[in-house]
C-alpha cells in the first residue's frame, strides 16, 4: 500500500479533523503504521479505535484517488511541498498554546486537516498571502457593493481570496476576485465531486483555473451541519486573518471568525448600516473588541503585513532597518511598547495596545518567532537588549 | 445696576468661555464686584483688562434683556435654579481634573458659560435625563433613516435630544423628537435673534413649544467659525453623552464629540456603511477607541444610565440592592472589577474593561462620587471595605 493510499484511506475512515492522529503523528508514528495499527486493531491506536469501529474494514482509498482523479485533481498530503505547513503550525500551534478562551472553546476540533483534496494550482504558493472574506447568504447590496471594494483592494496587491463557496457574500468575493483577474480559493465542506451550491459548477470550474477548491473530505461526502463549522476552521487556519463583510446574529460567517481568532489569526468585521440588522454579528464583535474594525483594503493589508514587507504607506525603510525592532510596523511597535521586564498577559498587552486580543497575540506570536520577544508560561515579555534599542 | 443686568453686561463684554472669569467667580468674587472691576480698569481684574479692551466702555445689558424678551425669552444665569449646575460642574471638573489627554487638548475654552439665553422651557429640566445627537450637513438616506431610528427609540423613553440646529442629522434629530412628541435642546452659535440656518427659523419656534432653543451668546450676535466649536463644547456639556451619527472626515460633529471626551461625558458612534465616505469618521473614532459604538436607542440608554435607575434589561433588582457595589450596572460592575488596591490610571482601567478610556472615566467619577472608589492623584482605586462586598 502508498503512503498516499495510506493518507487517503485515513481520510475517509476518519473522518475530519482528529486529535489522537494529529498526536500520534506528532509523536512520528508514521501514516502506514498508524494505517495498519487501525486496520489490525491495535490498542496503542487509542481513540482511534472508536473513531474507526464503523469503517475501517472499507478500503475505498484507490477508489477514492481514482474519483479525484477524474475531476482532474490530486490528494495533497503532509508529505507533498505543498502542504501549508507554516500556515498550519501556526493556526493549530497557536490553538494548542491555550493563550486566548476563545481557542480553548474550540480546541476540541482545533487540529489540522490530515489531508487536502484539491483541484487548481499549488495551494503553498495560492495561500502565502492570502486573506479569508466571508459573509451571510443572505446578502444586501450593501454587501455586495463592500464586498466588491475590499476584494478589488486585496486582489490588486495579489491577495488570494479565500472563502466558503456559498451563496451570497461568499460569491461576491469569489466573483470580484475572478473579475480582477486575482486568485481566489474554495474551501469546500463536502467532497470535491459535490458542488455545493450545485448553481456555483461554473463558478468552481472558473476558479479552479487561477486559483483552487478544495476540502478535507473525500469524493462522495456529502455538505452537512457540522463539516461546514469544521470547514470554517479550515478556511480560517489558511490564511494570515479573516473578514466578515456582513452577517447578522449567529451567521455562520461569525463561525468562521471565532476560528481566526482561536486560531491566532487577525480578526477584522466590516460595519454597516444600523438601520438593517444586516451587520448587526459585526457590529458585536467590534463593540466587544473580538474584531478589529475594518473598511478598506489597504487597511486589511496593513493589519496583515508582516515585519519586512512595504507597508502601505510606503515604509521602505523598513527594508534596511538596522535591527528587528527598528523594522516593526506601526501595530506590531505599539504591542511591543505595551511589554515590560515582568512579563505581560496577551490581554494586558491588547488594553494597552488599544489593539484587539486576538491581533495582539498574532503579533506577539510573531515577534517571538522574530527572537525580539520571549514567552514565559502565559507572559510576554521583552527580551533583554540593553542598549540596543 | 441689577445682578441681571451685570451678567448680561458680561455676555457682551466677555464673548465666550474665558477662564479667568470662572476663575474670579469660584473664588468667590460677585458678579456685580467684577463687573465694577472692569469698568474702572482694575488690576485684580487680570486677564479681563485686555479681553474686555473693546467693549468695556458700552454697556447695553438693558437693550439686550429687551430684546430677548422682545424674543419671548430669557436671560439664565448661574443665580437661577434653572442653570445647569451639576452638568456644569461635572463636564468642566472633569476637563480641569487633568484625567485625559483629550481634556488637556481642549481645556483653553473648557470652562462653563457665564450666562445662557433662552426661549422656551426650564434647562435644568429638559437636560436631567439627554444626550447630544449630531452629524453631518450632508446627511445621506442612511444617516437619516439611522437618526430617526435612535431619536425615536430616545424619545419614548422621555429622553431630551440635543443637538447644534444645523442641516442635515441635527435637523432631522430635532424634527424626529418633535414628530415623537418628545422634547428637544437646540444649542446656537449665535444670538437668538439670528435663526441660523434662516430655513430653520420654524423650526426653531416649534422646539421653543416643548423644549427650548438656546446660545451663550447675547442677541445679534453672528454665527462665526469660532462660535460654532465654542457652541459644540456646550453642546457636549450639556447632556450625558454625544452621539455621532454620521461623519466623513474634518465633520464638525466629530468636534462635539472630542468635547464630550474632553469633557468626561460619554462618546458614541454610529456605524455605517464603508461604501461611502459618510461614516469615515464615526469608524475612525471607534477603531481608535476613542467612541463606543452603538447601534440602538437601547444601547445608548444603558451607556447612559446611571446607578439605581431601571436598566434597559429590567434589572429592577437594582433599586433594592442591598449595597451600592451590588447595585452597579454591567459596565460599572467591569470597571470596578479592573481596579485593585494598589492603584490604576484611567487607561489601565479602560484596557482592563474593555471600555473606551472615556467611558471609563466618566463611569470612574461617577463611583468616586458614590463612595464606591478614591481618586489619588490620577490613580484611582477600591474604597477599602473588607468583607462588605
């Protein structure tokens, strides 16, 4: 049997994100040992055993390989270049940090996909500067119009446009991007032969030749209730944050923004008219600071900017900055201004910053990663540099 | 010469705030003293020298109280129990306790008027239970439609609006409380006599039936640049808090609502759509924190409500409290949760909170005043009561 038999077959047997394989991956089990240790029942497989019972004696994995196939699209794995590792670790490294409630609530699913069907281009290179927009189906022109501006906005700086494919805000964004000549990526929450909505084939079709569509499930699995909210996470882990242009009490498209903010991501939400409850779920992330409040693209692209890159203003400076922290942007300094010797909560940072929770630990996760902060348990503190800066 | 006739004497002769006139006037100095003390070019005068070298010499107090009677009105003044004095104390104490940057920025012109004149009903009256509602001259379908929603929603629950008189959100805040049969503030930069914008001089008299129409300026006075700022900061005084409806850039409205901040009073903004540029500055206030954003009549109402009145959520438990602690609000109740023992500023408090830094200091003042918090400087923390609450 392949390794990428083995992936697939993991793929339909168990289904959606699950924590003991990301464990036992982890701890370098290897994806044809874990395959047969399901297979034979082996006991060091743990919960996997029951997440199995039902399924494992089916092997439709070449089936499956062969369906993908057909529709002109691969299995990406862990093992391929173009798995999005980096966007991975950070989303699902961040989660399992426990440095923010909001991923501890939803940590129970907050593990990486173990595979990706996709047809399109590389999904590495589609995703390395990519934002997520999302919105209710239920759209207004309102919506429509702001969804169109932000998304000429990002695609014009070669953005890729994530989002879920559904009706309403979803295909606005995938559209506009389409129309820009940008790329755009569908994440699906069904198998790749499904076309969910069946009136977007066309849209698909069309994105999958500048950009892609892709899912964590199989060919033949069909959208339900609970693979849309994992579809969220997903959507959300790939990308560097995500908007919500218009949604009202419990869209689905909040969903999607708890996960960037679970998952370390930047949180944005776009306001709207009062006099519609159209933006009603934005408006409450931004009055409860889980959301940084957002309305044009250039300002999306300076909350996504990383350390090194032009700003919008046209930083160039930044460039030759002489050390790190002479190269911070604008948000990243005022997070690293809020750090003391002690050691500081995310939270404290955010109240200090004036910035939001969930875009105060991205940053701060990041000038970790930089070497100009350290974490200390749940404390950030400066790394100490006397004189240097 | 009567009292009246000397405050009248000083409206014209002292145009505006002036602060070494509040200043004489706290340190106990007579109305009638300070008035003989300008006429006759006396040194303990101060400041008052050169600011009256002018007009010192033309007294037409009586010409100005017959035309204001001649106008159905009146002349208020610090004497009368009509004059707003906790509004008064608590908006410009607030500016010269030096608790915000934003008062610091504001504080040449952050003193009480001397004299109000007025046509229609009592100012004390209209103003216990208001707020300040302002916006743009070029309001947009939205802005209105979002006006006329809030005022409504203000109005039914006998809450006075206040607004500058103006085109556009003013006009329609005052025309929607009226049409409510509810009761309406408009605060001129002009003389009475004036009715600027002249459009609006039915207006006006209708506001005079049930409200009142009022300037801290003597009859014939003209409407000037200077006035207009000077009228926003008693506009901002007058009420609880300001609500901006709609603003794009450099809108004078975003100015009332730097003096509500400045002034301790609670700062709101409206969203609006992004895909015009009519909401920019109300967006840009609340991305910054420096606004609350609001969405509802509701909303306002609890942001304005004070401890023991009957919150938007019927929480009638309140008035039976058996503490002053257990009878805070929800916001007051996270602002007195962000303080300890030790001591916080006003922005560590805000952070804590997540409230605005204004909301925080206004609600901070307000528990200071019910025994509940000390100020310390500008450090502010619990009242030491082991084991009450």
């Amino acid at each position: 049997m392949s390794r990428t038999r083995a992936w697939a077959y993991l793929s339909r047997c168990v289904e959606g994100p699950n924590r003991q394989l990301q464990a036992l991956l982890a701890n370098g089990r290897d994806v044809e040992e874990i395959v047969q240790g399901i297979k034979r029942r082996e006991t060091w497989v743990g919960d996997l055993l029951r997440a199995t019972e039902a399924r494992y004696q089916f092997d439709q994995s070449q089936q499956d390989l062969d369906a993908i196939s057909r529709l002109g699209g691969r299995l990406v794995t862990p093992d391929d270049a173009e798995w999005p590792t980096n966007e991975f670790a950070q989303a699902f490294g961040f989660a399992a940090s426990g440095l923010s409630d909001c991923a501890r609530s939803v940590q129970d699913d907050a593990v990486a996909p173990h595979v990706l069907w996709v047809r399109g281009k590389n999904v590495r290179e589609l995703v390395a500067r990519s934002v997520t927009v999302v919105g209710t189906r239920a759209l207004s022109t309102y919506g429509r119009d702001a969804t169109r501006m932000l998304v000429q906005g990002l695609v014009g700086h070669q953005w890729t446009i994530v989002s879920g494919g559904a009706l309403g805000i979803d295909a606005v964004a995938h559209n506009t991007a389409l129309d820009c000549g940008g790329r755009t990526i569908v994440v699906a929450a069904c198998g790749l032969d499904r076309n969910y909505p069946s009136s977007h084939t066309g849209l698909f079709d069309k994105v999958v030749q500048r950009g892609a569509i892709l899912s964590e499930y199989p060919p033949g699995v069909t959208p339900a209730r609970h693979r849309f909210l994992t579809r969220n996470r997903l959507a959300a882990a790939l990308t560097a944050g995500t908007v919500v242009v218009e949604a009202a009490w419990r869209s689905g498209a909040l969903n999607t923004l708890t996960w960037a903010e679970g998952l370390g991501k930047v949180a944005m939400a776009v306001p709207g008219p009062i006099s519609t409850p159209g933006s009603l779920g934005c408006h409450d992330r931004i009055r409860s600071g889980r959301a940084q409040l957002v309305v044009s693209a250039n300002e999306i692209r300076q909350l996504l900017s990383r350390v090194g890159e032009i700003d919008v203003d046209g930083q160039y400076e930044m460039l030759f900055a002489p050390n790190t922290v002479q190269s911070l942007s604008r948000n990243e300094m005022r997070v690293f201004d809020a750090l003391n010797r002690e050691g500081c909560t995310a939270d404290e940072v955010a109240g200090a910053a004036g910035l939001t929770v969930s875009l105060s630990v991205h940053i701060l996760v990041d000038l970790v990663k930089r070497g100009v902060v350290v974490r200390d348990g749940g404390k950030f503190k400066r790394v100490e540099n006397e004189g240097k800066y």
